[in-house]
C-alpha cells in the first residue's frame, strides 16, 4: 500500500536490514581505560572515526564526550517539526518517558563498508512482549538507514516515520537522499531530505554513535 505524499506503508517484516555487525567489548560499568583502535580511553569516550571518504570507520577516541551536542531535527511535510535539542540532554536508563535519538553504526569489520542509523524517537512507554493491554507507545517515530556507509559523502537512504503510535506508518526503502559530512573533531553529521515528508539534518560526536537516551522533558503527563 503507497500513499501519495508519504510512501508506502511498512508490513510488519519489512523493516531495516541489518547483516552481522562486530560486537562491542564488555565494558562492565567501569571507568577505567581501555582499549579503542590503536589507543585507550575511558568506555563512554571510545567511538568511531569516519571521517575518511570511500572507507570503513575505525575505532578511535574522542577528546571529549559530544553526547550533549549531538542531535537530529527536521521538518514533517505537512506541518510539525521536532529538534532533540529542545530537549536538555540528561541519561536516562529507562524506556518510559525518553526521548530516543541520534546515531547507531554498524561495524561491519569483514566488509568495505559500514551501516549508518540516525533515528529519532518520542518513546512513552516500551513494551518488552507482545501484549495487547501493554503496547509499546509513542509519538513522533522517524529513522533512516544507510546500508552501504563509508564515509563522507551522497547517500540514498531507507526510513520510515510515524506520527503516532497509532497513525500510519510511512516506510521506503529508497526514501532519501543524504549528504554526510565529518568534521575535524570527527562529528559525522549532514542533512536529509525523504520523500516520506520529512526532512532535517543531524550530528552524531564520534563517541555518541549509540542511540541517546535521554529523559524527556515534555512527556505526556
């Protein structure tokens, strides 16, 4: 099923798809150094450089943690906007009332490519079964994936976008176009334009390539 202006309507297995991509190391909860690539930094600081075009990030360091400077905004066609900005960055484990944004890479080491996720999510309320009196909720849900990332440089992209939980759910597997840059202090970040009716930009630190979760601020009382 297409719809007209926003895309075609995800069945419930047509979703992102990712292969195998290398686990992370146990860390524990531990702030003590340890490896990342070719040299050692505290777990939250270890994250990945991109910044070369046509190949696969590697692990490295960042100087500082850029969590609370990455984000994702965009317009909806239509009218709406969200900014993750708006929202004060403060962690969060919990999955009630947070607000569920920024990037995820796929390292996949045996290729010459990676896959880059940027997301953005208003989560009410997780539900970790299947069950009808306990459905997972939330409000704006949107998110793209690129399958074949390496680098700076122009992308097509996957993504869906759902105004509510209980809306329809917008979904194209060639839905968007996106250019990526990465700056001097390893931020990857860009813009998107999809032709399920949104469109933004965004920024990920390079030790900030794991959703954020964050409490969010303006959940529904």
């Amino acid at each position: 099923m297409c719809l007209a202006v926003t895309g075609c309507v995800a069945d419930e297995a047509e979703e992102f798809e990712f292969g195998q991509s290398t686990p992370e190391p146990m860390s524990g909860k531990s702030d003590e150094p340890t490896a990342c690539g070719e040299a050692s930094c505290p777990p939250s600081l270890c994250g990945y450089d991109a910044s070369v075009a046509g190949e696969q990030a590697v692990r490295s360091c960042a100087t500082e943690d850029g969590r609370p400077t990455s984000f994702i905004t965009a317009n909806v066609s239509g009218g709406g906007s969200f900014d993750s900005r708006t929202n004060p960055y403060q962690p969060v484990f919990s999955l009630d009332n947070v607000l569920v944004y920024g990037c995820e890479l796929w390292d996949y080491s045996d290729g010459a490519y990676d896959g880059l996720e940027v997301e953005y999510k208003e989560l009410i309320h997780a539900s970790f079964t299947v069950n009808a009196n306990d459905p997972t909720r939330t409000l704006k849900s949107f998110g793209f994936y690129i399958d074949h990332f390496a680098g700076p440089g122009s992308y097509r992209a996957s993504a869906h976008y759902q105004a509510t939980s209980e809306a329809t759910r917008a979904y194209d597997r060639d839905a968007c176009s996106v250019d990526v840059t990465v700056d001097a202090a390893g931020t990857v970040g860009g813009t998107f334009s999809c032709s399920i009716g949104v469109s933004g930009s965004f920024g990920c630190a390079k030790n900030a390539m794991n959703p954020i979760f964050s409490k969010w601020a303006a959940a529904p009382r």
